[in-house]
C-alpha cells in the first residue's frame, strides 16, 4: 500500500474540514462513483478484484463494528437478501 501512497499524493485543504456533513456525504458518494467507474474500466479482473478488496481493507481499517457491519452486509448480498424487502438484518 504504502508504494500507491508514494504515487497518489491527496493534497487535503484544511477548509474542507469546515463543511458540513451533508456537504461532505456529498462529496464522498461523488468520489465513490468516480472511483467505480475507474474500477470498472480496468481490463484485468484480477486488478478490479485487488484493487477493490484493497480499499475495502483501507476503508474498514481496525474498526471492528464496521468490519462486522461490512460482513454482515455481505452476507447478505451472496444470500440474495438484498432483494428482499421483507427481509430486515
């Protein structure tokens, strides 16, 4: 990871950290569907593969909740739960 670090410099402007969450939820969802359509257009599957399960292991880091959250939702998706819409998890 840390050699993707080295390539991808995120300049961070401090006044972004003033705005307000729904300004900032925003943002993230329009970045998030940015990033899947660049995961998208990678011809190899197994670079779509690493690359997603990398951020997923960024994304969740040492958070224990989010990591039971993020099982249990996958669980859900492989079970075809999702569709459901009498099912509650």
């Amino acid at each position: 990871m840390d050699e993707f670090e080295e390539i991808v410099e995120i300049e961070l402007d401090e006044d972004e950290f003033d705005i307000e969450d729904d300004v900032r939820l925003t943002e993230i969802y329009k970045l998030t569907i940015k990033l899947i359509e660049h995961l998208d257009r990678l011809k190899s599957q197994e670079l779509k593969e690493a690359a997603s399960l990398m951020i997923i292991r960024e994304i969740i880091s040492d958070d224990r909740v989010l990591m039971g959250l993020a099982t249990k939702m996958l669980q859900d998706l492989s079970y075809g739960f999702d569709d459901d819409p009498t099912y509650s998890s």
